[in-house]
C-alpha cells in the first residue's frame, strides 16, 4: 500500500516544521525557509525528491553522509540540526543563512576581483579540509553548492551527495554523481574517488572566478567529459591582466589529470593561490574586493587592469593523449597533450597586447632580406572601439603597377584589422620564429606577436599558433596550424574540423560538407562553414575553417556572434581567407625607417599596431604600408616618397593611368585640392578600380606635398554587409572628415 504524500507548499505543515518560503528548486530538491515550531526557531530545510527516499543505495549514503557532516564543527560548513524522513520524504534541517550562492553571484558580477576570488576559496577550502579529515569527500564542488553572506563570508553546502572515501561505492556502474563540468578525470572512470576529485573541481571553481567562463566549455556532456580526460588546463592569465602568471601554474596543478600530481590539501592549494596572487603582477594593497564579496571582505586585490575578456582554448588531438605526457611549459604539472580544433571558443591567443611601437617581449621582428632598418616610435592613439572584420581588400593592381613604374605587382589583398595597445606577450606565449612565419603567411594586419600566442606543436605539426579577436576591429578569433605533411592536414581538417562540428559547404560552393579553396581562381584546398555554440548556446559564433594544401596551412576563424554570419558568409564566398606563399610574406611587425617615416605623419588610428609593411622593389617608390581601418571605413594604404620629383611622377602617372577625375565632378579638372584648415596641402582625385575579387569599387588617391606621402582608399564592395562608405559620394564624404577637404 503507498503512503498518502501531501503536497509541499509555501504555508504547509512538514511534520514540526511550517514552510515560510521558498529558497529554492533543483534536481537534488528543494530548500525552504521553515519555522521549527518544536524548538521555536527559523530554520533552513532541505527535501529531497520523493524518488530518492525510494532507492535503498540513496538512503543509506544520505543517511551516513548526514550523520557524518553533521559531525562537522568547521565554520565555513552549515551546521546541521537534524535531518532523517518525513511523510516519504528525506530532508536536512539547516542554520538558515542569509546570502545568494555563488552561481547567482557570477550571473551579476563574473568575472571577480582576484583577491575576492582567492579569499572565497580559501574559505571553501577550509570547509573541504575538515570534511576530508573527517573522511568525506564532497563530490559535488560547483558554484551553486557555495554560499556566500554580504559579508563576504563563504559556506560550502549541500553534502547530500558526500561519500566516504573508504566506504564501498554506493552509485551504480556509469552513475557518476555530481556536475560534468566540475568533475576530476577520475571520476569519469572506474578508479577510487578521492579528496583530490575536490581539490579538481575547487580549482575549476577559481578559474571560473578569476575569468567568468568554465575552464573546459563545451556543447555536451560527452565533450565535457573528454576535455576533463585529455584537455591541458587553460592559462587564466591570458583573459585578464590582473591575473598573474604565478596563477596559470596553480590552476595547472589543481586541475592536473593524475590525482598524485595535485595539491595536496584544499588548503595548500588555497594557499599557493593567494602566494601566486601577492607575486609580482599579484601584489596589491587595500580591500578593493568588496565589490562582489560585500563590504566585509578581506581580500586583498589587485587593481591594475580591467578585464581583456573570456579565452577558451581549441581542442582537437591527431592521436590518443596519454595521461603522463607534458605540453604546457606552465610548472611541473601532469597535464596531457594538447587536443588543438574542436572547442572553439571565443579568444584564441595571448590576450595581452603590445604598445603603438608593436614591440614585445617575443624580440625583434626578422627583417626580410634587403629591407631597411627603422626606429621605434612612441605614441598613444585614442582609445576607441571598433568592430571592423579583419577583410581582406584588394590593393588596385593598376594603381601599384603605375607608381612602381610596373616593376611588379605589389600586394593582392589589403586587410583591415587594428590590435588593441597593451602589455607585451609572456616569453611563454612569445611567437617562434616558425609561428611568426605562419602569422605572415596568413597575411591579415590583425595578427601580430601583440595579440597571438605560441602553442607548443603537437604531433604532425611544425607550428600551432593562436590569435586573440581584435577588440577594436571585430577581427575574428584565429587558429592557425602548420601541418609536416598534407597528410596530417587531411586528416586533421577531416576529423577535428568537418565531422566534429557538422561542417557545411560556404555560399558559393557546391553542396556538400564543405567546399573547394579557390586562390586567383585556382583550388588550393578545402573551406568549411560552421557554427560553434561552446560559450553560449543561445548565441551561436560563425566559424570558417580554411585549410591550404598548398601551404600545409589551416586557419580556423570565429567571429563574435550570430550578427556576423554575414560578413563571415562574405569572405568566405569570395576565399578573402587563405595563406601566402613564402616569397609574399613579411614579418607582421616589421616596418623600415622609411615606412616609420610615413606613420610619423599619420593620426593615433594609424601606427605600428594597426599596419603593415609592404615590400617595394625599388625606384621611386621607398615605402608602402597598409593599415587596418575601423568598421565603417574603407580600405586604405600609403606610399612614401624619397623626394618631390619622384612623389608628382607617381601621383600624375596614376591620374593618367586610371582616367581619374574630380571626386565631385564641380572642379572641371581631373583632380582637386586637398585642403585643410591651415591651407592647400596637395590634390587628390577619384577613379574606379575593378577588381576581380571584389568587383568595380570607387576609390579616391590624394597626394600631401608636404610630407611626401600618397593616400589610396578604396570604398567597400556594394555588396560588402558592412554599413561603411560604398559610393564616391559616401568615400569622398569620409575623406573629408577623416583627412580634410
């Protein structure tokens, strides 16, 4: 016969307890606020599911795991009044609390002030501490199980779940008991669970702090389940500039794949944390913490550097890892190889910037043979922000041809892509001589050692680097890969790319998975469209996977959200996206003096972090350099001059040459004067560049007789999704305001 069960509500009566409210509702049941009308006090009760009390294994493990934490004396833990069964249902009665759990805390205030985050865990950690030295393992650390007070004082709750680590296992084979994202590899396997499972999941607790995203994000419980078993722990370094260095080896160890190779207590793991926090980059004084812990917090914090925003790694392993084996250079960790192209997620390099120099800690960029040499130079550019796609843009090959007197045809594509300023590279990340190679061959101004990462090879390549997006210029997140044969790259781009994201053929390919890469109209490879939901589900990311058999190269965009699947579609139906051979390739951060002759000239958005070198042969022309340009702004590109003779050859040779004309047609010459507010300073006229790529654009060329210089801009293709200038009217409009009429 089964037993009649009331109901729970708000008002009810729960044997001596009356429910007041409710606190809140999961999978493991529901916590009430109740008043205990037999000891006449408020309390916290927590009734598990109806379907609980009906498994034997459950009953019995919650009845040991009651017992044993109401044992539990430490401060940081909730102290336990009773707990037992009621009308069919199991329940907890609790010290009530007055707070929010620490997942409500991270919806509002994620990422935390380091100190705060580190003065949590330590708080948490003394909690695990006395379990574990009681012989429970909580099983279930997470955000949710994690209440903190406006005080800024943390309780690690809910050890319905808490198991004896010496107790025979009491879930069924596969029934693995907590929260994917927070598991230790072990527990994915049929080893003994242990108190380092905790220390695994506490120091997945403190990356998500420090950063606000999970250390391995994923679509699926089974992706999920392989990043725990074969990713390298990510660097929570490289989201934020108030993280230290010192810390990227702490998570390491906390989330290493062998049990052994953790901390071993929850407090030395604490303790390393707040070691590494008051290091060099660390060091802090001042309670600033109680922004997100409340007032009565005691950490100290950090307050160096805002936020440089969330950057996932990028799995994708060619063979089996194996648990023993090392590839981040962090500390002495038991991480695993990298798995390299399946997660991606929204930042993919170094996520530190260098200054409007360019220079870094990775050294000097190579210069290319027969170059000259240049000086450095400081400015700072206003600080605006961008959304402008690192594009390829199509240099008008007749204009090239002309001003170098047809000695050859200069650079085929123009990129505009501006990096942020910021701090250098960590020599860890610092780009090797091979990953600067392959950041040149992909040719986009966007990527310099400012904002991309060396990632150490795995089998089958020679050069793995990752590249942040461009905060200012909407330039998408890059991996980018150098295969050792074409076999590896076929395999990689087939397994890790197109079968395990579901790949689609790119607008203008024919159907199927994916298409043909067409390079001046001639296949080089294959392209693929995707679609990557890894840090929000509900916000889908564009992703276009280029992979160049001609390069053994394969680069791996995503763009920022649903809103850029047309310009994503854009490159891809034109194959803006591929690699260079080696002859067409510069050093991203190489400019000659007569290069950093020109940039002198120009504004804050033009500088070493936002152009390029281009190499000249010779002749009348000594330098050319194209930058990247925010969205809203057309391609453009200057060309310097040894003296005036050569500056008025080539500017009448290019208006001859392109029947150019007077951009608003009023002046009744072929150009006009380029005036701004102290007077003349040269001439500038408009013409038409057909482009095989792109198709017929307006552009405009202007000549400034002072400083020896030519501006060439192109507007944006008509059908270019981008809002920019399209028109004569609308770039000659553009030119005014940027440069002056």
């Amino acid at each position: 016969m089964t037993t009649q069960r009331r109901p729970l509500e708000v008002g009810s009566e729960f044997g001596p307890y009356r429910l007041v409210r409710l606190i809140g509702r999961g999978g493991m049941g529901e916590v009430y606020q109740a008043y205990d009308t037999g000891k006449d006090r408020v309390v916290a009760i927590k009734v598990l599911p109806e379907r609980l009390a009906e498994d034997p294994v459950y009953r019995e493990r919650f009845r040991r795991e009651s017992h044993a934490a109401a044992r539990l004396k430490e401060p940081h833990v909730i102290p336990i009044h009773d707990y037992g069964e009621i009308d069919g249902h199991l329940f907890i009665d609790m010290r009530l609390v007055e707070g929010e759990n620490l997942r409500a805390l991270l919806r509002t205030s994620a990422p935390l002030p380091p100190g705060d985050a580190v003065e949590l865990i330590r708080q948490v950690a003394a909690a695990l501490d006395a379990a574990h030295a009681d012989d429970l393992v909580h099983r279930d650390i997470k955000p949710d199980n994690i209440l903190t007070t406006p005080g800024g004082f943390a309780y690690l709750v809910d050890f319905g779940i808490a198991h004896s680590s010496t107790a025979e296992g009491l879930t069924g084979a596969g029934s693995a008991i907590g929260s994917f994202h927070y598991m230790a590899p072990e527990r994915f396997t049929s080893r003994v669970v242990t108190p380092a499972a905790d220390i695994y999941a506490l120091g997945c607790v403190l990356y998500e702090c420090l950063t606000g995203a999970r250390p391995f994000p994923a679509d699926t419980d089974g992706e999920v389940m392989r990043a725990h078993l074969v990713e390298s722990p990510p660097r929570p370094s490289r989201l934020r500039d108030e993280i230290p260095r010192a810390m990227d080896a702490v998570i390491a160890r906390a989330l290493a794949k062998e049990p052994a190779a953790r901390y071993g207590s929850a407090g030395e793991f604490a303790a390393a944390a707040q070691a590494a926090l008051c290091g060099p980059k660390g060091a802090a004084s001042g309670a600033a913490g109680a922004v997100a812990m409340g007032a009565g917090a005691e950490a100290v914090v950090p307050d160096t550097a805002t936020s440089t925003g969330a950057l996932e790694k990028v799995p994708g392993p060619f063979s089996p890892p194996t648990a023993d084996a090392s590839t981040e250079d962090l500390a002495d960790t038991a991480a695993t190889p990298r798995p390299f192209a399946t997660d991606l997620g929204d930042r993919g390099g170094s996520g530190a910037v260098t200054d409007e120099t360019g220079d870094s800690s990775a050294g000097p960029p190579k210069r290319p043979s027969g170059a000259g040499d240049g000086d450095g130079r400081e400015s700072e550019p206003p600080k605006r922000t961008f959304r402008r796609v690192a594009e390829r843009r199509a240099i008008p090959a007749l204009i090239a041809a002309v001003i170098l007197a047809a000695a050859t045809v200069l650079a085929a594509w123009v990129v505009s892509g501006r990096p942020e300023e910021g701090t250098a590279v960590a020599d860890d990340a610092a780009l090797r001589q091979a990953d600067v190679d392959l950041v040149a061959s992909a040719g986009l101004v966007g990527y310099k050692r400012a904002n991309c990462a060396h990632r150490e090879p795995d089998v089958g390549t020679e050069a793995v680097v990752y590249c942040d997006a461009n905060d200012r210029t909407g330039a998408p997140t890059a991996r980018l890969f150098r295969f050792s044969s074409l076999d590896w790259l076929r395999e990689y781009y087939k397994n890790y790319v197109v079968e395990a994201y579901d790949a689609t053929n790119c607008p203008n390919d024919p159907p199927g998975v994916d298409g043909p890469l067409l390079v001046d109209g001639k296949p080089a490879g294959r392209d693929a469209c995707l679609t990557s939901r890894v840090d929000d589900p509900a916000k889908p990311k564009p992703v276009l996977a280029v992979a160049d058999e001609d390069r053994l190269a394969l680069g791996i965009y995503v763009w920022d959200g649903p809103e850029d699947q047309a310009e994503r579609d854009y490159v891809a139906a034109r194959h803006l996206f591929h690699f260079l051979p080696q002859d067409k390739t510069v050093d991203p951060d190489f400019f000659t003096s007569a290069d950093r002759r020109v940039l002198d000239h120009l504004t804050g958005d033009f500088g070493p972090a936002t152009c390029k070198h281009v190499d000249v042969p010779g002749g009348m022309v000594d330098a050319f350099i194209r930058c990247g340009t925010p969205r809203g702004a057309p391609s453009i590109s200057f060309l310097g001059f040894p003296d005036d003779r050569s500056m008025n050859v080539g500017y009448q040779a290019a208006l001859g040459q392109t029947r150019g004309h007077a951009c608003d047609g009023s002046s009744g010459g072929a150009d006009d004067v380029w005036r701004k507010a102290s007077g003349p300073v040269g001439r500038f006229f408009c013409y038409t560049d057909e482009s095989p790529v792109l198709g017929a654009r307006d552009c405009l060329m202007a000549v400034h007789d002072d400083f020896r210089l030519i501006v060439d801009a192109c507007a944006l293709s008509k059908d270019d999704p981008d809002q920019g200038p399209k028109s004569e009217g609308e770039l000659l409009e553009w030119f005014q305001r940027e440069f002056g009429q």
